[in-house]
C-alpha cells in the first residue's frame, strides 16, 4: 500500500510488524552469523521501515532497527569492549536518483559542494583496532556499536594486520574483516564434505570464523582486512580521507587502493558503472560504494545520527539475479 494512503492504524500495524520481523533477521544475521533472507530482501524491508516511521513517527520506539547499530549481543565466552567513540552502521540508497538527493542534501548543510572519496564496499564485517605505542593490544567488533566483543586473539592470528606499526603512534583504527572468495569457496567445500552447513556467504563466513571462542579456527580461516576509519585523525595528521587512507598504507595498515577522490558528482557515476562490471574480477566481495565527504572539518560539521553519519552513504549494488523479485514483495503481513 502507498504510504499515503495508509490509515494511522494501518501503518502502526505495520511499523509493528516489520520492526519485529527485521530485528528477527538482525539476531539471526548480527548474533548466529546465520542470515534467514538474502540483504537485498532485508534492505527492501528495512527501505520502507524508514518510510514509514518518517511518515508516522509517533511510532519510532527506541528498539526499533533503525535506531540501533548492528544489534549483536555478545556472543557469550567473549569479553566485552566499551568502545571509546561509538561504532556506527551507514546510511544506503539504492539508486542514482537517491544517491543524487543526499548529495543535494549534504550541499545544502555545508553550503558547498564537497569533494568525496569514494570507496568500495567490503562485504565483511567492521573491526576496531587499538595501537599503543605501535604494538596492537585490541581488536573488537562493532556489538551494538557502543560495546563490541574482544576477538584480539583472534585477530592476531590474520596475517595482513600488522602486530606493530612502522610507527610507535597510539590510535584506534577501524575497518573491514573478509574471507577473500577462493578461501570462502574452498571453506565450503569442505564444510560440505564434513557434512556441515556451509556459510550463506563469505561476509557469514567471516564473522563465523573471527568470532570463536577456539582461536584455533579462526588462525585456520584465512581471513583479510581493509583499514579504513579512524576517529582519531590528530594522531597522524591528516585532514582528509584519502590522506587518512594513504597514512594507514604507510604504517603498514592493508588498505584498498581502489579509492578515488572526485570533485563533481558525474563522476559518481562512472565510478559504480566500473565497479558494478569490474566486481566479479575482484579477490574479495563488495556489495556496493561508500560515498564520503572527503575533507575531515566538513565531515564533523555534517555529524551524524543515532544510527549514521550524515557525512556518508552507501550505495548499494542491485542483486544479482532477483532485481524482480524484490518489486514482488508482500509487504503487509
Ligand atoms: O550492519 P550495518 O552496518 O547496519 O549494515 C547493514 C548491512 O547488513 C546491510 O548490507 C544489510 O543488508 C545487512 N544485513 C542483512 C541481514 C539479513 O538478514 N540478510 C540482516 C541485517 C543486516
């Protein structure tokens, strides 16, 4: 039904519904690394969540899903970690037209038209990493965004994060955890050959395998990771995004060199034409492209939300296959 002519009953109804069925899809998705519906079914539904609750928000309720990051409880047998600023999730369109509008909006608030560092999206899952005088004593995930679990262990065991910095500089730096395809493909088949369940797909496997208890599994999972964040830019001097990315690469840090800092939104286009064909050729999956306001300063005056920075956004690839389907979806329960 068009939100316009839903009657106030109606869609409390179905913010109800649809609060509890997406927070169903979170636990089985954030916390069992288990997912019940492929994302783009999550998305479509979480899409007009958002919808709605802007339309009607008197029916916003604090545990709704799109007001909490991720939703993970910590997995029992792992420590939990008070993240010192907060993780947050990111905000995602699902077409140029939208991908358009935010970037109306985020010219609209700054009173200019700034320069965005475009990224690829990895398909894994956010990890923060703490180094004191260069040597890492933490790793953890993003949890609720405000406490995470303690995998250090577990992340000393992947080979592309440093254990010591080139640098002996105290930061706290985030990123993405992922299991590169051939590692995905081949964990599978011999999970299929042992007669488990394999992993839905290499963003489950991932988390699957940093998050155990036996770090053991995790040394045996050939996991990887892109640095990509850190809210402490102070601590190595660089005032933009694309310059925070080529400082990481210097401490040696693995970032994605596929980033690209683009000065009008035409380029926006190209930049997803090229990934969305170039993607299957990739080592590793990505779902989609992380647009964000280049310049450090103006990403603070833009904040963010409880949920999401204002001053990025995802765009998000279509599905492969089942661009269809997802018009076909039975919205009301
Ligand atoms: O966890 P955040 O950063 O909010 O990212 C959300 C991503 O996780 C989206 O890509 C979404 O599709 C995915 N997700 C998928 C499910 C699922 O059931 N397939 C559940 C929750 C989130």
């Amino acid at each position: 039904t068009p939100v316009n002519n839903l009657t106030t009953q109606m869609a409390q109804q179905e913010i109800a519904t649809l609060q509890k069925r997406l927070t169903d899809y979170g636990v089985a998705y954030y916390e069992e690394d288990a997912p019940l519906v492929e994302d783009y079914i999550y998305d479509a539904f979480y899409a007009r969540l958002v919808l709605l609750e802007a339309q009607f928000p008197q029916f916003v309720t604090p545990d709704s899903p799109t007001q909490n990051v991720g939703g993970a409880k910590v997995k029992s047998g792992l420590a939990k970690v008070v993240h010192p600023a907060p993780m947050l999730s990111l905000g995602d369109v699902f077409s140029l037209e939208e991908l358009q509008e935010w970037d109306e909006r985020t010219t609209k608030t700054l009173g200019f038209q700034s320069e965005y560092n475009l990224e690829l999206k990895i398909d894994g899952l956010a990890v923060a990493l703490t180094y004191v005088d260069g040597k890492l004593v933490q790793a953890s995930t993003r949890g609720n965004g405000s406490i995470g679990e303690d995998v250090t262990a577990n992340v000393k065991t992947i080979r592309s994060i440093p254990q010591t910095l080139t640098e002996p500089i105290t930061i706290e730096v985030r990123g993405e955890i992922y299991m590169p395809k051939s590692s995905f493909a081949t964990l599978n088949k011999q999970r299929e050959a042992d007669g488990l369940e394999p992993f839905a797909n290499p963003r489950n496997a991932a988390a699957g395998s940093l998050r155990q208890l036996n770090v053991a599994i995790t040394k045996k999972r050939e996991l990887s990771a892109f640095v990509y964040y850190t809210a402490d830019p102070d601590a190595i001097g660089v005032t933009t995004q694309s310059g925070a990315l080529e400082r990481f690469a210097a401490l040696g840090l693995p970032t994605d060199d596929h980033n690209r800092v683009i000065a009008t939104m035409a380029d926006i286009d190209a930049y997803i034409a090229e990934y969305t064909s170039q993607r299957e050729r990739l080592a590793y999956g990505i779902d989609g492209v992380v647009v964000k306001v280049n310049q450090l300063d103006n990403q603070l005056d833009l904040g963010h939300t409880v949920k999401i920075p204002r001053w990025a956004i995802a765009y998000k690839f279509p599905p492969e296959e089942a661009l269809t389907v997802v018009r076909d979806i039975e919205w009301t329960v």
